[in-house]
C-alpha cells in the first residue's frame, strides 16, 4: 500500500471557480425554477402580483440566469478572498492517497 500525499493547495483560478460556481448554480435555478414552473401551472391562480417573474411561469428561465449570476460572481468573490487569505496561512493541506485498483 502507497503512504499518502499532502498536497497544498495555494491558489485557487478564479475564473475556474467562477465558472464551476456558475454551472452549479444553474442547475440548483433549473430545478427550482421546474418546480415553482409546476406548482404554478398545478395553481392556477388568478392573481398576478409582484412575485409572479419569480415564482410564477416564467421562473424556469429567471431562476436559471439569476442563480448562475450569482454563482459566477460569488465563485469570483471566494477565490480572491481564498487567494488573499492562503499568502498568510500557506493554503490548505490535503492528504491523498492513490485508489486501490
């Protein structure tokens, strides 16, 4: 059996992060917007008020974009605070080890 690694992990790509961030949100907006889409349509409701761009009809494309903004911009504001942070501490020490086959 191999004795395990630590890796260190320094510096984290922003726009990496940023774009991984963006496609989780995405996904987490296409199934909220899917079943707040749903629940409206199963509603049926007469009112229209203020909150019908998000949670009505049209949430399964608002959602989406709206959750994969954030999740970009977020994924851009936590790697340069992790970047800014880790020249102090020296990153984050991981130990691996390789999988048994």
């Amino acid at each position: 059996m191999e004795k395990p690694t630590s890796i260190i992990i320094r510096k984290i790509n922003v726009l990496s992060l940023a774009k991984v961030q963006a496609i989780m949100g995405i996904a987490i907006g296409l199934i909220l917007g899917a079943i707040f889409t749903i629940i409206s349509i199963l509603k049926n409701a007469s009112y229209q008020g203020n909150y019908d761009l998000i949670f009505g009809k049209p949430s399964i494309i608002v959602l989406p974009i709206l959750y994969g903004l954030f999740g970009f911009l977020g994924g851009i504001i936590g790697a340069i605070i992790y970047n800014t942070i880790s020249r102090f501490v020296k990153g984050i020490d991981i130990v691996v080890e390789k999988k048994k086959s």
